[in-house]
C-alpha cells in the first residue's frame, strides 16, 4: 500500500506542485487500488499525471500507447527534464536506438515506455520478461469509430487486458460522449472500469466572437496588445493562412503559414519554432495543433467560423493549458456560413454536418454568456453566467428596433424573397449599383429607406432578424433572404420588436486596450522568460518544458531568494531546483537588487538596522508599519544570507525539538502548510518558518 504522504512528496518531488487538480488523486488512488480506470479530461485539465506519478511508485514499467511521435517525443523530454526515466520506441527509430532501450530497460532503468499502438509487436520481448506496473492508453477515443479520429491500429489493443488480466488499465481522452466511452470500455475489456469525467470547462479562456470586419486590421491590434505572446490563427483554407501570414509579417509580426501543402521537413521546422518560442504567430489549418503539448500558447484566434462546436472547442482548448488567462477570438461572418453550408452538402453525412453548423452559428450569434452555451452542447448546465466572455462583460442593450424591422421585412417582402442580404441592403440604403438598376429595384416603395443606417450595421440588424427568426437564408437557392411566418406579426399585428446595441468593432479593440495585460519590456516576468529561453536553447527543449508561465508568474510574485524558497513555488520540482534553480535565483534577486537599488534603501536592510540597534520584533514591526509576520521573514531571511542574528531567541525549544522530529516524520515536506496541518495549527507559521531556517542552516 502506498501513503497518501508518499503520494504528495512524489508529486512535488518530480511534478513541482503542491496539490492536485480535480480528479487527479481519485484516479491516482484507483490505479493503486488495481483497478482499471476511463478518464475524460478536456486538454489542460492534468491528463499526464495520472499516470505518470503511478508509475514512479509502482514496481516494475509502466507501458504508454501514445497516437503521435510527435507528442511522444514530447512527453518524454517533459518528464527527463523532470528527473524522470522515461523512453520512448517506434518506427522512426534505427536498430540500435530501439536495441538501447531494450538494454535500459533490462537494467531496470526505465519507469515508463512510449509506444504506438503499431508498435507493440516490438514489445514482445519486454512483456515476457519485465513486470509491467500499468498500462495507459492515451487519446482512447482513437479506438472507437464513433469517436472522430478513428485509428484502426487500436483496435488492437483489446489485447492488452486479455494477456495481463491482472494490470491495471488506465484509458483517457479529451472528448468522448456516452456511446463512445461505453464503446472505448468494451473494446479495451475494461467493462467495468471506474469512469472520471472531469468538468469541460476552461475558466481561464475568455471567449469573444467579433463581426469579421476588417479582420486582418483588428488581428494586427490585437497581437500589438499582446508582445510575445504565442499564439494560433485558423484559417478554414492553406490560401488563407498564407495571406494572413504574409500581411502578418508585413507589419513586423513574426508570423508563420503551416498546412499540410508545405513539405514536411520545412513544416516540423515552423512547428518547432514556434514550440520554442522561436516563432510568434503560427497562421494554420485546423492540422496544426493536434500532436503538440506547448503549455504557453496565449492566446486562439478564429480567423474563420469552424464547421462545430467540437473542432472549434479543440482549438481554443490549445491556448492556456498552464491554466492562466488565455483569450480566444472568434470572428463571425455569413460569407463563412455560407462556404461551410457548401462543404456540408458535398459531405456523406449531410443533415448531422448541417444540424452541427447550426449550432455553431448559434454559439457565434448568441446575445447570452457564450460559455453557457458551450458547456450546453457536451451536456454540461451551469447555472450562473461565467463572467468571462464578451456577452457577460458587455451585455447587450436592446432597443425598440421594430421600425428598423419594418423596413428590413418590407423589402424583402417587396424583392418577393429572390434577393440574397447585399441585395436587400443595397435596396434599403437607396444604392445605385448596376445590379438596383438593371432590375429596376431603385422603383420599388422601399428603396432608399434607411440611408441613415451604415451598410455593416445594416448587417448586423438583418442578423439579428435571422436569429430571431423573422427572416431565414435559403442555403440552398443562392442565399436569398426569406420572410418567416414570423414575420407577418411584425408587418401586420404591431408586434414589437427588440434588437440589441451594436457594438463596433473599433470600440472592441479600445476596450482591449485597456484591459489588455500588457507585458511590460522590463518586467521581472519578461526577464525570466529570456532566461528561460536561453536555458531552453542551450538544452534543445521547449521553453515551457523548463518552466511553464505559471510558474514564472508565482516566480514573479514570490520572489524566491533561496533554495528553500524556490523549491515552494509551484512547478519546481527537486530535479528542476538542482538544474535550474541557482539561475533563476539570480536572476530574481540581481532584479530585485536593482529595483531596490534605485529606491532607498532595502527593505530587510532596514529591518536589520533596527534590529541592530536592538529593537524588538514588536518594535521593528510597530516603527515599520509591518506585519510581524513579515518582520519575521526579514529576520529568517537576513539569518539564511549568514548575518549575525541569534534566531534562538524568537523559538522555544521545545517547538524547536517538534518540528525538528516533523521534519523527519514528514519526509522533509516542501511546504509549511505541511507543518501547520501536522501541527494541527498549534504553532504559527512564523516560528515554523524559524525552526527550519535554524535547521536548514544546521544541515548545511
Ligand atoms: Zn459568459
């Protein structure tokens, strides 16, 4: 059996955190219990670690079945940068590389192995003679025909469970709806495994749909608010993420095109530019994206309207996955409908492509908190607003709009519904083109009628009477705009009608102007980042494989000046704290160093003076306006960097004596927290805080 303490220390010892995200430890605990398990994670939500950390504490080699060699590759640099023996075998590897592994795994190195489920015939030999601890199946829905990225070579991996009855499973994916996980059990022979479906809501995404105006203009201003911030735009065609790449870099924006028509070596080259924070901007097809884990991208563009909800919820899942602030932008336009309703019908299945369509087009038109409408969609009801999208921080004001339908209803009534919406508004505002000449429109009652309307906002109100279901487009006869039976109540009963405020595009980008988190040039953050990116070079290894954001954000805050410190913030585990630690400690205190020096004078400089002088921590705490707390740090702080402070004198011996005996007791934790709790909060973290910097000076 394995304690729940070991459990904790392993996670902070090779993962860097201190606690679990939901779901995380229930699954834990299951596999240890030796039992098989199906877990549904959306992207982000800690899918790894489930079985990553089992594997370090069971005996003998956990088998991973992983789809991409990309996200192997990936995976395993991730934990080796994390101290952890991890491998990976297949195809694109020679004889001798694959017979090093066999010989690492003979010698009990290895705790997990990569493979693909095309590869397990390379396995035989290890499953004969190794004990194998767990076998983890990831992207499981590839098994499944109902799932949407089918791969026959799954379905070889029933097998598994058939020849090691008594290992535990563990299956995970980010999607899969009821059927497709009854499916992926059954065809795995885990009927009964223990399901854990985790909650597909992404809080840390901002959702924001925007009128596909000018879109090359509002992304430009949108990505100058955000310097080096990585980010996706996806394009639905391989010409568009070129032109959108060109007029990119035309503006100074380090920019990419990548699809699948760019030779393979030059597009692993773009891919892995911008892993490395190489590249900025990558301008893709829906292609990209699929086999890479960089935890850093901040932010997902939709440069157009994707064909569903599960693509486009795919996508923005990419930005965000540290779980900080991510933005996702969506641009709306009809023209986008139009060419998607195209592809629809030329496919096999086109009332399911249609109907899914719709939704999307919901999802972009709606007028109430978007993320509402998303969770809806995967069978998720939340019932507040989420206070994180654009409907939620600028909700719609509605105004009497029923003379402005009048006049849309009437015209359209007029052209007899044979008139696509260009038309009807070329019509409404008095246009002389040829198209209102040659059939004579400039005759009609009509025409002319609302001049005083801009030609977009004219777009915007035809929408909205489309969504409110007076009017409908006729996909298939050209897109010609059509009166509903709706519509008669509002042309001949006096019904009213309410639409809603426009909001300009324009005022849109304002509004991120100022809301915008701007990365400031000389930020601590930004430092930290460039030193990252230095490390991340000098190692050949993604920048987030080092650190992710979050961390160099707590980093930021947190300020570690000691090993002691550092090794508190979340992410850093003992591995990263022995190779990278001493640097980044530098770097924060060289900064800090900086800072203060311009100021006057330091902060535990002072404390120091006073205490010197022979203040009490009262005192220095009461002449200081300070917490005592933070008196306190000072003084542990000033006795670590060697100055002459008897710290015995601010801890009785006794609460020496017990945490000296936690210490041991606890496996040396890296938290107080751990303390207090063992303490059951009988003494204080401040004196916690003494008792182990005496101590780790003794140690030292
Ligand atoms: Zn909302």
């Amino acid at each position: 059996m394995i304690a729940p303490i070991q459990i904790k220390n392993t996670l902070k010892e090779y993962f860097g955190y201190d606690k679990f995200r939901p779901l995380q430890e229930d699954i834990i605990n299951s596999i240890f219990n030796g039992h098989d398990n199906l877990v549904i994670m959306p992207t982000g939500g800690g899918k790894s670690i489930c079985f990553q950390l089992p594997a370090l504490l069971l005996e003998g080699i956990t088998i991973v079945i992983s789809p991409l060699i990309a996200l192997m590759k990936d995976q395993v640099d991730g934990l080796t940068t994390n101290g952890i023996a991890a491998a990976y075998l297949n195809s694109s590897q020679n004889e001798t590389e694959q017979q090093e592994i066999y010989t690492r795994i003979a010698a009990g190195e290895l705790k997990l192995l990569y493979t693909a489920p095309e590869s397990l015939t390379y396995l035989e030999n290890i499953f004969s003679s190794e004990t194998i601890s767990l076998i983890a199946i990831d992207e499981a829905h590839c098994i499944s025909s109902w799932g949407h990225d089918f791969r026959p070579a799954y379905t070889n991996l029933g097998y598994l469970k058939k020849r090691f009855p008594k290992i535990p499973v563990i299956a995970l994916t980010a999607t899969a709806d009821k059927a497709t996980r009854e499916d992926i059990a059954n065809q795995l022979n885990i009927p009964h495994a223990t399901q854990h479906i985790a909650s597909f809501d992404r809080k840390n995404l901002k959702l924001e749909v925007r009128p596909a105006n000018d879109r090359v203009k509002q992304i430009i201003s949108f990505i100058d608010e955000r310097p080096n911030e990585s980010g996706i735009i996806y394009c639905l065609s391989r010409k568009a993420t070129e032109a959108v790449a060109e007029k990119l870099q035309g503006a100074n924006i380090n920019a990419a095109a990548y699809h699948a028509g760019i030779a393979h070596e030059k597009r692993s080259k773009i891919q892995e530019d911008f892993i490395n924070d190489n590249c900025q901007v990558i301008c893709a097809t829906i292609a990209f994206g699929m086999g890479i884990d960089k935890s850093n991208v901040r932010w997902v563009i939709h440069y157009n309207l994707p064909k569903n909800i599960e693509g486009y919820y795919q996508e923005i899942g990419r930005a965000g996955r540290d779980g900080l602030p991510s933005n996702t932008l969506l641009f709306h336009s009809y023209g986008d409908v139009i060419q998607l309703q195209k592809f629809a019908q030329n496919s096999g299945n086109v009332e399911v492509q249609l109907a899914k369509l719709d939704r999307m087009k919901e999802y972009a038109d709606a007028l109430s908190c978007r993320r509402k409408i998303l969770l809806s969609y995967f069978g998720e009801l939340i019932s507040e607003d989420c206070g994180n999208c654009d409907v939620c921080q600028n909700p719609p004001q509605f105004f009497d709009g029923t003379i402005i339908a009048q006049k849309a209803l009437s015209t359209v009534a007029r052209l007899d519904g044979q008139e696509p919406i260009g038309v009807v508004i070329d019509v409404l505002r008095g246009s002389q083109n040829s198209t209102i000449q040659e059939k004579g429109y400039q005759n009609l009652k009509t025409y002319g009628i609302a001049k005083d309307i801009a030609w977009l906002d004219w777009k915007q109100y035809v929408t909205q009477l489309v969504n409110l279901g007076y009017l409908e487009i006729a996909f298939h006869e050209n897109n010609k705009l059509k009166l509903t039976e709706f519509a008669k109540d509002v042309l001949f009963n006096g019904k009213k009608v309410d639409l809603a405020n426009l909001v300009e595009a324009e005022k849109h980008i304002e509004e991120q102007k100022v809301t915008a988190t701007k990365a400031k040039k000389n930020s601590l953050f930004e430092r930290l980042r460039l030193l990252r990116l230095k490390i991340a070079k000098e190692e050949n290894v993604p920048a987030y494989q080092i650190f992710n954001d979050a961390t160099l954000k707590e980093i930021e805050m947190d300020r570690p000046m000691s090993e002691d410190e550092f090794v508190r913030i979340s992410g850093v585990g003992k591995v990263k704290l022995m190779n990278y630690g001493h640097q980044f400690i530098k770097e924060v205190i060289d900064f800090t160093g900086e800072k203060k020096s311009k100021r006057k004078g330091d902060t535990t400089k002072k404390t120091y003076e006073l205490y010197q002088q022979g203040l009490s921590i009262s005192e220095i705490a009461k002449e200081r306006k300070l917490a005592e707390t933070t008196i306190f740090s000072h003084i542990s702080k000033l006795f670590a960097e060697g100055k002459d402070i008897d710290l015995t004198q601010f801890i009785d011996k006794h609460d020496l004596e017990s945490i000296k005996t936690a210490k041991k007791e606890l496996e040396d934790p890296n938290t107080l927290k751990a303390y207090f709790e063992h303490f059951e909060e009988a003494i204080p973290y401040s004196t916690i805080r003494i008792g182990l910097t005496i101590l780790d000076k003794e140690d030292s």
